[in-house]
C-alpha cells in the first residue's frame, strides 16, 4: 500500500503528547510524535521497552494504564477527533473500529470462561451478530484464526489450549467485529519461532483479505521488516525516524536505528548468511572464531526421560539422546517448545535423573557419584535461566545474592567473599555500588548480568543457558551475548545454550543439536547446519527466523 494523496488517512496521530504522574513528580511517556496509517496498509512500530510504543498504541484505543494521560496534540481517526472522547462514546471505537491483539496469550484470556464464551463477549459488545447466530460466528471465526474442529475448541478452557492455540483465538477476537485497525502489541514474543511465523503469515493473509490496516508493535526489527510496509522507530517517548522499512534497514539514518540494525540477532544473522554466500570471510561479520578443542567437556549418551501421567499412558520426553559438548566451545540446543531440550538440560545440571542413559561430566558417570561428590560437582556446573524476574530473591540484596552460592559451598571468610562479589560485579560490567541494591531497582539486563555473575561466583566450567537472552530486548540482549563470549573466551567456559531463537544460535554457537518430540534429528556444526540442514524440520525452524531472508548488504 503506498501513501498517495487520493487515499484519505485511516488514523493520523498529530504531535502527540503522553504523560504519567509518578511519586516523583510527572513523567513525559511520549513526547510530540506524528504518524500516519492509510487504509490497509501494515506499519511497525519499534524500539526497546520504554521507548513509548505501546503507550503511544494504547492511546489510539483509549486504554492508558494508570495515570497516563493525552496531554498534547490529537488522534484522528477516520476523520473524527477521538483524543479526549468520553468513556461511552470511546466504547463505540473500541472492537467495532478498532481492533486489539494484546502481548501475552496467557494472561489476557479469562481462565474460568471457555473460549467460545470470551469471543461471544467480544461479538455482543460490538452487536456484530443476532444470539441466535453466536454459535455459528464463533466457530467461523475460530475456524478462520486456523484452529481445526473449532466448535469442539470454543467449548475448551484457555489451559487447554497451547500458547499459538491461544494467540489465534486473540486474533479472531480482535478481528471479530471486522475492525478497519488492527493494534497488534507483541503479538508473537511469547511464542517459538514456527508457531510465530504461521500465526504471522496467518494474521497477514487475514488482514488482507478484510482490508484491515495493522499496527504492529514489536522490539524485532526483523519481524517489523518482514511484516510491516512502512517502519516507525522510537526511542525515549520521541519518532526518531521513519519510512518504508527495508529502505530503514538498508540505510538507516539515525544513530539509534543504526544501533538497532547492529544489534538485532536475525539480521546480524542475515549478514552472516550474505557473507558466506558472497564467501568473504570477515571476523567481524561471521560467528566468534573459537580455539578447536576436541578435549570433551560434558557427553551425553543414549539419555531416555519418561514421566508417568496420572490416568493415561507414560510420557517419553527424552528419547535415546546422544551428543557431546567440547572445551571452551557453545553447543546449542534446539527445538520447539516440547521438544525435552529443557527436560535434557535438567538431567545434565543433575536436577533430574534419567530413566536410562548416562552423563559424564569430563569422563566420570555422574550416577556413579556419592552426595557429597555431587554437591562439589555442582560447583563446576551452573546455569542462567530464562526470567531474570524470576531467578532472583527479591528479599536478597545483589550482594547476598551472588554471595549466596559462596556461602553455600564454604567459600573464603567474608573479605574473600566481599573482594570475590566485587571481583563478580566487575566482570558483568556492572558498578560495584550495584551491591547494596535489590533485584526490583534493577532493569531485565541488569538483572540478567547479575544472574550470570552469579553462575560464575564458584569458577565454573560448564554454564547452562536456558533461553537466557529470550526475554530481553534487542539491545540488552545484544550486550548479554557479547558478555557471555567474552566470558568465555577469557575464562575458557563451556556453554550449553539451550533455546528456540535460531537467530541467536547463529551468531554465538559451534555446534547444534536439533531436537524434535524428545529426540535428536539432526546436528552438526553451526555453519553446516544452516547451509545445508538435511531435515524439513531444521529448515523450518530456520526459514522461520524473522527477516533471515532479507538481504541487507554488508556495510551495515
């Protein structure tokens, strides 16, 4: 859809202006920005967390959180001013007009209401169809979202449904009173990489088929490339560039935008891919050159884990898994959600034990050990999970949380341990007077480098990365990896990365295993894997990697 002067605007923000009132005094979210979307056409909005994205997009719906207010400029819509509408007229906007597919399927469907219920409400809020008819719009609009035998599935609870089951019934409810806009906030963050891109080719094709304009709202530049015509890049509440999006990625302009492009995992590895074809062999654009070591770390051999399930036949989650991490060196695992990457990466960190099969850890069978040998094994094994939310006592100040496994393990007197915490602090880059702070006065990438100077507090060999990077931002996440290489190469860690985001594998790992309902189909080293992966599986998961097919040119 390309902006002519014949088309009349769908939506025009006009220097808009968005503030919160805080403890401290009033906080400028977004600060003058214009943007303009035509009928049917697909624009981004990008830019890490805090940039004002999403509170400038909730504002076209009337749905500040909190204290956030219009404090400036308009939102036109349809040629109607709809800045400061009253709740009830806005009501009218709302569904009917415009459209919503919030971030996280999991908290935004009602857990006690079936799913056909949730969008009955959506269709009787907007009088899109007579009761009699209900039942029928539902399962059509179900049906549409791409969910097979959908009359049985709006009888189901939200808890039967998988996360990309979930996200397709958000879909048909913000497309379910055929809305002229659609606000789509993250729509895929929290799903694994095929899932994203059916549910993205789905909504795509869906859109277009209406005529509805999308708004997308995403950190992902390569999503925002792939899916959006037009590209909005914020930064600090303010539009610091904007325009077609691959003529953005190919020349961005602005010093943040080009930060972004630099940054970003699926076009740093789209470089990657583009260096190869044109077979330059440049250090800085292809993956980390790591010493080759053949000295075996950590191998894995013929691990089997089955759980009994109450009531039905035993679960095979880890089937007969065979694979070997080397010194100093990053070995992926891969896989969609279910895969038993996680549940492998368990039996190796000793949390669970195999049904069958071994681990040794530097030759020694790790079922072979007493206790006490397992607890000081436990100090050369470490891990970094996924939520950095999640793995840090809140109670616990970062000093007594990193000094926490010193304790544990009777490490040094308490001057040892102070010099070994800032020794710690120092290595992730963070001040030492980050100590005496909690985890709740620290940003997600803080929080993830305390995580990590955390695993490292007992000298570690090996780290466990449970998709260590997948709930940061582009940037952030950028910095964590570039951390976490040169981590490795000075202190000859092993890193065993497990994770769904190909991108990231692509910049940072050796070798990969590929794993797919609990068993390994295919691995091999990085490069080879992704030149010429031999299943339909691995090159599915590859083509799914948002804006990997984009070819950006190598002097980004």
């Amino acid at each position: 859809m390309t902006e002519n002067s014949t088309l009349k605007p769908l939506l025009e923000l006009k220097d808009l202006r968005i503030s919160f009132e805080s403890t401290t005094g009033t906080v400028e979210a977004v600060r003058g920005i214009n943007m303009t979307i035509y009928p049917g056409q697909s624009v981004a909005i990008v830019g890490e967390s805090g940039s004002g994205k999403s509170t400038a997009a909730m504002s076209i719906i009337g749905l500040l959180p909190g204290t956030g207010k219009v404090t400036g400029g308009q939102i036109i819509f349809d040629g109607a001013d709809i800045t400061h509408l009253p709740e009830k007229e806005m009501v009218r906007y709302r569904g009917a007009k415009i459209g919503l597919v919030p971030q996280d399927p999991m908290s935004n469907l009602n857990p006690v209401w079936r799913v056909g219920t949730q969008i009955k409400e959506a269709l009787r809020a907007n009088n899109v169809v007579p009761s009699a008819q209900m039942d029928e719009r539902v399962a059509t609009l179900l049906e549409e979202a791409g969910l097979p035998d959908a009359a049985k599935r709006a009888k189901q609870y939200p808890h039967e449904f998988s996360g990309g089951m979930r996200q397709r019934a958000l879909i048909g409810m913000g497309l379910a009173a055929r809305p002229k806009l659609l606000i789509a906030d993250e729509p895929t963050s929290a799903l694994d990489v095929t899932v994203q891109k059916r549910i993205l080719d789905h909504l795509g094709s869906l859109t277009k088929e209406l005529g509805t304009a999308v708004l997308f709202i995403t950190h992902d530049l390569g999503l925002a490339a792939e899916r959006a015509e037009h590209l909005v890049v914020m930064h600090r509440g303010r539009v610091v560039e904007s325009g077609p999006s691959l003529d953005i990625l190919r020349n961005p302009q602005h010093p943040y935008t080009q930060r972004l492009v630099k940054a970003a995992p699926s076009l740093a590895s789209a470089r990657i891919q583009s260096a190869q074809k044109k077979g330059l062999e440049s250090s800085e654009l292809l993956t980390a050159e790591h010493p080759t070591s053949s000295e075996e770390i950590i191998r894995v051999e013929n691990l089997t884990k089955v759980f009994k399930v109450r009531g039905s036949s035993d679960f095979k989650a880890v089937d007969d898994v065979n694979f070997s991490l080397k010194k100093g060196t990053t070995l992926a695992l891969v896989g969609e959600s279910g895969s038993g990457k996680s549940t492998v990466a368990n039996m190796v960190l000793n949390l669970l034990d195999p049904t069958s099969g071994k681990v040794f850890y530097k030759g020694t069978d790790l079922s072979t050990l007493g206790d006490k040998e397992l607890f000081d094994m436990r100090r050369k094994l470490q891990v970094v999970f996924q939520n950095p939310y999640g793995s840090l006592d809140p109670m616990y100040s970062i000093y007594r949380c990193i000094e926490e496994p010193l304790l544990v393990h009777k490490v040094g007197d308490r001057k040892e341990r102070e010099n070994r915490v800032a020794e710690l602090l120092d290595m992730v880059a963070m001040p030492r007077s980050a100590m005496r702070r909690f985890p709740n006065e620290l940003s997600g990438g803080q929080r993830q480098r305390i995580a990590v100077a955390r695993a490292l507090a007992l000298k570690p060999e090996v780290v466990v990365l449970d998709e260590a990077v997948s709930a940061l931002d582009v940037l952030v996440q950028n910095q964590i990896l570039q951390l976490l290489a040169d981590l490795q190469h000075e202190l000859s860690l092993s890193y065993l990365f497990i994770t769904h985001d190909l991108a990231v594998v692509r910049q940072t790992a050796d070798e990969v295993v590929v794993m797919q309902k609990g068993k390994v189909v295919e691995q091999g080293s990085t490069d080879e894997l992704f030149l010429y992966a031999k299943q339909d599986y691995t090159r599915d998961l590859i083509n799914s990697v948002p804006g990997l097919g984009i070819e950006l040119g190598l002097n980004i």
